[in-house]
C-alpha cells in the first residue's frame, strides 16, 4: 500500500459526504464536523497557505494546535469535540486507504466535567403538568405535548416532526424518526395518549382554521410548532409553576429517564426508549440516580 498524496481539504469534503449519505448524519452535525476539521486546517496552512497533506500530519502538530487553542481561552469542552472530530476523521482516512498510521491514535481527550442535566420531581413533573388552561384549545393542545414529551422521552425535535399517522392511540406507540434518520417504536404513557386523543379531537381542527397539516402538533396559525415556539411554552410553564430549575424541553426528557431508573427500569431499556446509539450516553442518567440513592441514604439511614 501507498500513501496517498490527498490534500486535506479534499479529504475533509470526501469526509463530509460519507457523513452525509452513508452515515445519514443531520446537517447540523457535519456542518459540526465540517468546521471543526477546517479549523486545524488553517492552522496546519499557517500564514502562507500551504498546502496540507493528510498523510504528512504527525501527532505533534496535533497537539500543538490544542495547545495554542488551550491558550486562547478556548474551553476544553469545544477542544473535546474538535479532538473528537479529528478522531473520526482519520479512522475514515485509514479505511479509505490515504493515510497509514492515524496520528491522533494515542490522544487523551482532554478532562471534561460533564453536566448533569436539570430533572423535575414527580411532584414538579405533576405541578408543571397542571399549569395548561384545559378550557381551551391552546391549553389542550400544551397538556397533550408536556403529557407526550414526559410520557415517551421523545427529543424536542422528534415531538414536533411526527405525524398524525405516526401516533397509534391503541396500541400505545409512536412511530419516532430520530437522530441520522433512525426510526424507532417508542412505547407511550396511557396518559399522553388520552391527552392527545382529546388534543385530537377537540382543538386540533381548531387550530388548523380550515388548512390541511400532517404535523401531529400546530401553532395558532395552523402549521407545524417551532423549536423556540414550544420552548417559549414550557418555559412559561416553568414560571407559572414556580419551578427552581433551569428549564427546556429536555428536562422533561432528563427527567423520565431518571425516574425510570429510579423505578427500577434497566439500563438497556432506557437506551432504547430514548433512542440512543451508544449505552454510554444513557449512563449519565446512572449518575443522576446514584444521587438520588445517596439522598435517600443518608435521609433514612440511622448513621446516615
């Protein structure tokens, strides 16, 4: 095997495709990608715009860059996910043969504290869930998505792209299109689907004036909700309710997961519930509930 003489802009477009159409990744993600990788680009062209070749880029030019990065004040949060991005980026070099050794092989990423996300009580969770007007549509209609978001754990933005047909009131399921356009059967609370039977039922028609709408959940004017538009909602929510926390619609995502393990639900479960493609991800909520544990121990035991 030879090297291959590939300039790395080349390669980072090559990269971004297999991203795009064999991998499936959202816009959003390789744009991510896209970004991250060009910013070690330039760093490698240096003022005079080299030409860079991937088959040249040794670790120590590497670290280097997270060095100088480290020194300008940028937060290692950002410098995991472009170590991160490198990463990816020469597995896929390494497989398509242009490089034969993959120089960020034996690069630690750097020590990121990760944060815990906001979760509700069940008695917040009740709280905030009382807080819609149920006299009218509007009010309906905003009981039915916090019922839907904290009965399937469902990301924001798989709630406000389903389809009425996705919805299967009998059998307590939604059919979830999620993250690299995966599609999932996500299982329901009979609660949200009674709140939503009603949604359906008694002001969905309303809401629509007249037009006609795949979307499951409207806005006043009859189209789909927007992502600030429902954040707007549940944070108004979150006032009117009194709530101590820093809210979003992920709370209500955070909190299911924690109250199900709380309850005793398996690890594996929850991945699957929430769509994730690594159990990893999932883990963080183990932490979230060994602090429960705590709490509940030293609350209760005699010596606690």
């Amino acid at each position: 095997m030879v090297w291959d003489m590939k300039e790395m802009q080349e390669a980072i477009e090559a990269f971004v495709q297999y991203l795009q159409y064999e991998r499936g990744f959202s816009e959003n993600t390789w744009v991510s990608y896209q970004m991250d990788l060009e910013e070690v680009r330039n760093y490698l062209q240096g003022d005079e715009k080299r030409p860079v070749y991937v088959n040249e880029i040794q670790p120590d030019d590497i670290m280097d860059f997270m060095l100088l990065r480290l020194d300008l004040g940028v937060q290692r949060t950002t410098l995991a996910r472009e170590l991160s991005s490198l990463k990816s980026f020469f597995k896929f070099l390494l497989l398509e043969g242009w490089v034969l050794d993959n120089p960020t092989a034996n690069l630690e990423t750097p020590k990121v504290r990760r944060k815990l996300p906001s979760v509700l009580t069940v008695e917040e969770i009740n709280l905030l869930l009382s807080c819609p007007d149920i006299g009218k549509p509007l009010g309906i209609r905003d009981r039915a998505m916090l019922e839907m978001m904290y009965g399937s754990g469902l990301r924001v933005s798989e709630l406000l792209a389903l389809h009425v047909r996705d919805f299967n009131p009998r059998e307590q399921f939604l059919l979830c299109m999620g993250k690299g356009e995966k599609e999932r059967i996500v299982p329901v609370s009979h609660l949200a689907v009674t709140w939503t039977q009603r949604y359906l039922k008694e002001a969905r028609r309303e809401l629509l004036k007249g037009k006609r709408s795949e979307y499951l959940f409207l806005n006043t004017r009859g189209g789909p909700m927007t992502r600030q538009g429902f954040y707007k909602i549940i944070k108004g929510y979150a006032r009117q309710a009194n709530l101590q926390v820093t809210m979003s619609p992920h709370t209500l995502r955070h909190s299911l997961a924690t109250h199900l393990l709380e309850n005793g639900a398996d690890l594996r479960a929850v991945q699957e519930i929430l769509g994730h493609a690594d159990i990893s991800t999932t883990q963080i909520y183990t932490h979230l509930n060994n602090a429960h544990l705590r709490e509940v121990y030293h609350k209760c035991h005699p010596r606690g």
